[in-house]
C-alpha cells in the first residue's frame, strides 16, 4: 500500500527543527527539508530507501512523515570546490609526471 506517499501525516512536526542560532545553513548543519511537509528536520528523522534509520553515510533520505525523497544539500552545494580541480590544475598535475 502506498496511499499515503507524499502526504502529510503531521508527523514532521515532531522532527522539525529551529534554524541554527549561529547563523550557519540549515543544510551543513545536517538539516534536510522535506518539501512536501515544507518543514527543515534533521536528518535522524529520516529513513533510507530501505526504511532503516538514516546515518551520516545515507545518501537518499526519505521522511517519515509522508515517505518522500528529502533535500539534504542545497541545489549549489558550498565547499565542495576545493575537491574539484580546475582544468588549469590538473594541466599543471599532468606536467609534473613527465
Ligand atoms: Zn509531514
Ligand atoms: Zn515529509
């Protein structure tokens, strides 16, 4: 039975969760927004594909409230920059080997 998908049960209300005081994004905080309840809960209020209890590693984040996909990151994720290089750098890395 899937008649409850992508309704809102009310249940969120429970897992939802205040904006960080300091001032950082929801989302690197570890917040996901389930836009069908159009609540930020943290991600511990979320299951995985396979209904487990999400952890840090979970990629696909499902709400318990009305068992849709969650946003984890914002659609322009900041920082992960760094990790990808420029094609000038690697350029540069290929040069170094020879
Ligand atoms: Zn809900
Ligand atoms: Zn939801």
């Amino acid at each position: 039975m899937h008649e409850d998908k992508g309704t809102c049960k009310g249940a969120c209300k429970e897992y939802k969760v205040r904006k960080p005081r300091d001032g950082t994004s929801r989302y690197s905080s570890g917040q996901v927004r389930c836009q069908i309840c159009g609540v930020f809960m943290s991600r511990e209020s979320c299951h995985d594909r396979e209904g487990r209890p999400a952890t840090d590693e979970t990629v696909d984040l499902y709400c318990k409230c009305c068992n849709c996909m969650v946003r984890s990151r914002p659609r322009n994720k900041p920082g992960t920059k760094h990790n990808k290089k420029t094609p000038q750098e690697e350029y540069n890395e290929l040069r170094k080997k020879y």
